[in-house]
C-alpha cells in the first residue's frame, strides 16, 4: 500500500517530466518576449535549375535568443502553432519575404528571383488568412506571381470546406502554390487534382537515400512521373551530393535546393554569394 502510494507520488514529481514542463512554459514566455521585441530572423536557402542557376529561394525562420543563440524552427515553430503565436509569427515572416521580394524586384540582377514561404496549417485555416496575404502584397508591392506558398499535406487533413477557394482567389492574383515535404503525409492523392497546386516537393527523406535505394528511387520516379501527367513542377529537397543531383538531372528533374547548393543564408551573404551569378 505504502510502497504503491509512493510509487504514484514518484511518478506525479517526476524530475524530469518537471525540467519538461518548466522548459516549455520558459521557451512560451521566451517566445512571447521575442515577438515584442524583434528576435526573429529570416534566412534564405537558393533553389536552382539543372544548370545550377538561382531560381529562387525559400524563407526558412530563425529566432535570434537572446541567450541561447539562433535556434531552428524545429526548436519553437510545435510551440508555436500549439500557443495560436504562428499567426502572429507567420504574419511577420510573410511581411519580410514581401519587402525582401519587392527590394530585388527592382533590381535588375535579382528581378527574376522567386520567394517561396512556408506557411502552417494553423495560418491557413485563419478566417483572414488571405485578406491578410493581400493586404502584405500591396503594402509591400511584392510582385504576386513571385511568390510561392508551401503547404504541406496535414493541412488536407483538417479538411478546410474553403481550403479551395481560399488557393484560388490566391492564384487568381498570381501567388503559386508548392505542396512540401510531399510523400510524407496521409493526403488523398484526389486532392492533387482537386487543388489548384504549381509544384510538388519531393521530401528530403526520399532523396537522401539516392542514388543507392531502389525503393526510394522508384517512389522519386513516380513523384516525377505523377506530377508530369497533372502538369505540376517538380523541386527536390535535401539535395547534398552530386549523385543524388546527377540521378535526378538524368530523370529530368526542373530544380533543386540543398546543401550541395548552398545553405539558409542571412540575406547579405546570400547577395553576395549570388546575385549575378
Ligand atoms: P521545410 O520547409 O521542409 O524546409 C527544409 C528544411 O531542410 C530546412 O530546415 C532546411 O534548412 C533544411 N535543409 C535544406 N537543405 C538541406 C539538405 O541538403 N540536407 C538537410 N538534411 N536539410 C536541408 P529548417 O530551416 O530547420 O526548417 C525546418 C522546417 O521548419 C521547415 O521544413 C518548415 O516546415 C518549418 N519552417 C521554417 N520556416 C518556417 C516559417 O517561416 N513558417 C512556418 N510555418 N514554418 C517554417
Ligand atoms: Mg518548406
Ligand atoms: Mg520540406
Ligand atoms: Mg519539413
């Protein structure tokens, strides 16, 4: 009896369930600090063409801690979108991208550059989610066809009735849409005839095993051979070998963003690195 009771006490003070709990409640506060006082940064990762020219690049998010450094999204973005903090954050990184987009717009080195921008379920299903994007656009003068939303497939999993809609209204201003980490979610293929998508992101985890897994390779083929047949481009992540880019250069694969290419770079660096390249 003693001993069971104190096996519940030691379960219910768990040390290290509480270290848990006290650093999730810190990183919230953290990250309610941060958004009042301007710790998030953008970087930026190059996306290019088989002949290794720049295309694009994407938006990845960095938090500037105070203490602990530049941390990742995979440390804060969960939290995030558990706390609703997303729209808020999400709002910011959109503004960024936009400004960002409409400075080498009007630079005729970089005019042609596109911005791709990762946005969460969460900031999806917002009612004002695309008023919103419109309102940055205009405000920002960011050229619409220039920008390129990437959603993932546990977005189809909430079911949206106006998910849709929502894309094409989007699309009727010009903003594309790319479905990312692709394979690794539970959508129904339906939905890729149903959205009016531009571009599948074949996952890293399929491309990190090229050129040596079969089975890998025969899901690449397919992603490609899919995407061809419902006129949809095609962007490998993950890319960190010349073999894996010389496998799917010979499947015709139209662009490519690793760290074969280069990494998120703060934007300075990112300039100098390729404008006019
Ligand atoms: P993602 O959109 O799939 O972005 C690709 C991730 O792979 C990035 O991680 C990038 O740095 C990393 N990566 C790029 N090239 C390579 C490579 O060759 N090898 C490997 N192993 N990794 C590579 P990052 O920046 O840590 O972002 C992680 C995820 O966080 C993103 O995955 C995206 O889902 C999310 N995220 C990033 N920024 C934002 C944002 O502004 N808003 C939202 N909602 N989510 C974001
Ligand atoms: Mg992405
Ligand atoms: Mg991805
Ligand atoms: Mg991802």
């Amino acid at each position: 009896q003693a001993k069971d009771e104190g096996r519940n006490t030691l379960a219910f003070f768990d040390p290290r369930m509480q270290a848990r709990l006290f650093s999730r409640a810190r990183l919230e506060a953290d990250l309610r600090h941060a958004l009042a006082h301007d710790e998030w940064r953008l970087y930026y990762q190059p996306q290019v063409n088989a002949d290794g020219r720049l295309i694009g690049v994407e938006a990845l998010l960095r938090w500037a801690h105070p203490e602990r450094g530049l941390l990742s999204p995979g440390e804060f973005i969960p939290l995030l979108e558990s706390t609703r903090m997303i729209n808020e954050v999400g709002a910011w990184v959109l503004e960024c991208a936009c400004e960002q987009l409409a400075v080498w717009q009007a630079e005729s080195r970089t005019a042609s550059w596109e911005m791709a921008v990762n946005i969460s379920p969460a900031q999806f299903v917002e009612a004002d989610f695309v008023p919103r994007v419109e309102a940055i656009l205009q405000r920002t003068g960011a050229p619409a066809s220039r920008l390129k939303l990437e959603m993932t497939e546990t977005l189809f999993v909430e079911a949206e009735d106006r998910l849709r809609e929502k894309m094409q209204y989007l699309r009727g201003l010009g903003v594309r849409f790319s479905l990312d980490d692709f394979g690794t979610g539970y959508s129904s293929l339906a939905y890729l005839a149903y959205l009016p998508l531009d571009q599948l992101k074949v996952d890293q985890s399929f491309v990190r095993e090229l050129p040596e897994s079969r089975s890998n390779g025969a899901i690449v083929e397919s992603i490609m051979a899919l995407a061809g047949s419902l006129g949809l481009a095609v962007i490998a992540e993950g890319v960190e070998t010349h073999a894996q880019y010389e496998w799917l250069a010979a499947r015709r694969c139209g662009a490519y963003q690793g760290y074969l290419f280069d990494c998120p770079l703060p934007v300075a660096e990112l300039e100098a690195c390729w404008r006019g390249a």
